[in-house]
C-alpha cells in the first residue's frame, strides 16, 4: 500500500518536464529561425545591392550634361534602381521585388567623377525595413557597393 501512494504522487511529473522542455525548446528554436530569417533577408538585400552597382559600373553613362558636380540622369538612376530592387533594369509595372517590400525609391545611386570622367558607382539603401516574425529591424544607409566604372564614357 505504501508503495502504491509513492506512485500516485509522480504520476503528473512526466508532463510537467515535458512542458517545461518543450517550452525551452520552443523558444530556443524561435529565436534561432528569427535570426536566420534576419540574415537570408539581409543577404538578399546585399545581393540585390552588388548586383545593382554591378550593373551602374558596367551601363553606359549618359553623356548630356554630364559634369563632375551633377547627379546622374534620371535614366540612369531609374534604370539602376529598378535593377537593384527587381532584378531587371526595365521593370514592369507589378514586377516583384528581389527582397519583399523592397521600393526602388529607397535606393540610392552615387556617381564619383575623376578628370572629368565617371570613376565610381556607389549603390546604397537609405532605409530599409526587415520585418521578421517576432520584430523588424531597420537599416538605414546599409548595405553599400561600390564598383569602378567600367562603362563607355566619352566627355562632350
């Protein structure tokens, strides 16, 4: 009989371990898919930032106006930034983002000039919001490529 007693007393400590465990695991295993996730969309974005300076550095530069205090033409900028943000530089209208809720309006285009001729292509996104299960992140100013410019330049 008093074997039986010392028994019953145990009988729920099974699922109070469990429950315990399972709730540290839980947490454990939240946090970790939270921090992974953070880091696939910010390699994305750094992906979709190289790429689109890669491309600034390899496009010809339109030549009208051109002057080493100017800011690049609007068909340029557009033409970059639609490539930054959607992987094509002549994107349609409803074409999807390379990252989710990525506006090429937040991407900046930066032309340094050298003699009188374009020597760097700096990409960068002024404000960029990561937003993940548990909370949102925001960049700002990060990341940033820079490429030579490798295109065809010739001063009017």
């Amino acid at each position: 009989m008093i074997a039986r007693t010392r028994k019953e007393k145990r009988k729920g400590n099974a699922v109070i371990e469990f429950a315990i465990g399972s709730s540290v695991f839980i947490l454990l295993f939240s946090g970790t898919f939270q921090f992974g996730y953070t880091l696939y969309q910010y390699n994305n974005l750094e992906t979709a930032v190289r790429a689109g300076a890669r491309y600034a550095s390899m496009t010809p530069y339109p030549l009208a106006g051109a002057t080493a205090d100017s800011a690049p033409a609007s068909s340029y900028t557009t033409a970059v930034q639609n490539m930054t943000a959607y992987g094509d530089a002549s994107a349609a209208q409803g074409a999807q983002p390379v990252v989710p809720s990525l506006d090429p309006s937040s991407i900046s285009v930066n032309v340094t000039f050298a003699n009188l001729a374009p020597a760097f292509v700096t990409v960068s996104v002024r404000s960029f919001t990561i937003n993940s299960v548990f909370g949102s992140y925001t960049l700002t100013g990060k990341p940033v490529a820079t490429f030579t410019y490798a295109g065809h330049f010739s001063p009017p």
